[in-house]
C-alpha cells in the first residue's frame, strides 16, 4: 500500500469503492445472456483445463502462475 497514490486521488477528488458481487441474484440472468450470445466471457478466460486438473488450476489462479486470469473447467 506504501506505493499507493492515496494523495494524489484525494487531490483529484477520485472516489473509490470496493465490494463483492452478489452471485445468487446475478448468477442466473448473466449466465443467460451468455448463452444466448449476448456476452462473450472469452475475453477473460486465460485457461482452459480438465476437471482432473482443478486442484492445479486453483493454485494457477490463486498464485497468478502463468498471468492467470480465469480458468475455466471442463468435464
């Protein structure tokens, strides 16, 4: 955090603000806009992997192993 411009936002007035989603209500109507075409999550897939293989892509991500992003995992 020492590296961080907390001066210079506040000398700009820059608001910023953190949170976490709330996935129960937004899980349902993104993922049907994803099937239906309308976003393409590709973007932000940086792996594809085997379901054998979650272990190894959790510690990827967690890790930022190979500039990870998303991993996406298939049956």
């Amino acid at each position: 955090m020492d590296k961080f411009p907390l001066a210079s936002l506040m000398n700009r007035s820059i608001t910023i603000k953190t949170g976490q989603t709330h996935v129960p209500r937004y899980m349902k109507p993104l993922l049907g806009r994803i099937e239906r075409g309308e976003i393409d999550p590709t973007m932000v897939i940086s792996h594809t992997l085997p379901l054998s293989e979650a272990p190894n892509g959790f510690d990827m991500f967690v890790h930022k192993k190979d500039n990870c992003e998303k991993v996406v995992l298939k049956a």
